[in-house]
C-alpha cells in the first residue's frame, strides 16, 4: 500500500468489514450482493450474511461481513455494487 493510499483510510488492513447494500425487495437482490462481493473476497464465512426487510416491505438491506485486505479490494466491491441495477444505496 503507498503511503497515499495508507493516508486516505483509518483502517488497518486485514480487517473484518460490513458492507451493506439495499434495493427493492426481490427474489435476486440477496444472491446479487453475495455473487458480486465473491467475486472480490476469497471467502465468506457461514453466518456471515444476514438480511433485513423494511417495515413495508418494499425495500431489503443484506449486510455481508468479509475479511478485507485492502482499500482497493473495498473500492472494487462498492463500485461494483453500486453499478448493479438492483441495488439502489451501498453503505
């Protein structure tokens, strides 16, 4: 990691990391978030993945903890989470 990159986050790599991505609700939605972050993360622990529906109904947030092993590899996985036309905010 350059020194610039280490001067642009407070974390300290690896590290243990939640990303949250929400959208409408929908059958695919949770199977999306998990094949786009595999792509990124060697493994995903059982138990790892966990998902809430709104009051309504209308919307689904699924928060996947992951070893993160860079800024990089997070930068990679929000981008293309937030590219996804499923999903609508990335947190």
């Amino acid at each position: 990691m350059s020194e610039q990159d280490e001067q642009e986050t407070l974390l300290e790599f690896p590290c243990d990391y939640a990303i949250k991505a929400m959208g409408e609700t929908s059958e695919q939605l949770d199977a999306v978030v998990v094949e786009i972050v595999r792509r990124h993360v060697e493994d995903i622990n059982e138990g790892a993945v966990s998902t809430k529906q709104s009051s309504g109904g209308k919307f689904t947030s699924i928060t996947v903890t992951i070893r993160a092993t860079s800024k990089p590899q997070l930068d990679a996985i929000y981008q293309e989470l937030s590219s996804h036309e499923l999903i609508k905010y990335v947190l």
